[in-house]
C-alpha cells in the first residue's frame, strides 16, 4: 500500500498532494499520450467524439477552493486511517 505510513500529518498532506497531481495530471497526461486528440478509431472515426471528451489535466492552484478542499479532505482521511493527529 505504502512503502511507509505517515507519521505527522504533514505526511498526510504530502501524500495528498502527490495523490492530485497522479489523478489529475499525470494519469490524465497518460491517457492523452495513448489516445491523442487526433487518435481515430478503426473505423477512421474521431477517437474523442461525444459521449467521450478529451480531458484537461489540473494543475495545483492554491486558490482553488475545489484543489484545497481535496487536499485536506484526503489529508485528514489518511490521518485517521493511521491514526495520526490532525492538525491544521
């Protein structure tokens, strides 16, 4: 699961943050590198045609009420997990 469990829960807001950028950037980034927007399918056809659409990767912004409430919520998920205090 973890090569090793946080301890503080600065450690749980480090694996949040790592957690973002794998879900909404880099896996995101994958996807596009394997069906890019001009990818078609055997049948010569769009690739990214309705019902499916292209994704946009996220990048962090800490004035994004959205990013920061993922942040924390899946900081403060871990830290009970494991037990860790929360502490904000």
């Amino acid at each position: 699961m973890l090569k090793k469990r946080p301890k503080t829960f600065t450690d749980c807001l480090l694996l949040a943050r790592k957690k973002f950028d794998s879900y909404f950037a880099h896996n995101i980034l994958q996807l596009l590198y394997t069906y890019p927007l001009t990818h078609k399918t055997k049948d010569g056809l769009s690739f990214w045609t309705l019902p499916k659409r292209a994704p946009n990767q996220l990048v962090f912004d800490k004035k994004n009420e959205l990013h920061v409430q993922f942040i924390t919520s899946f900081a403060c998920l871990w830290a009970r997990i494991w037990n860790v205090k929360i502490e904000f």
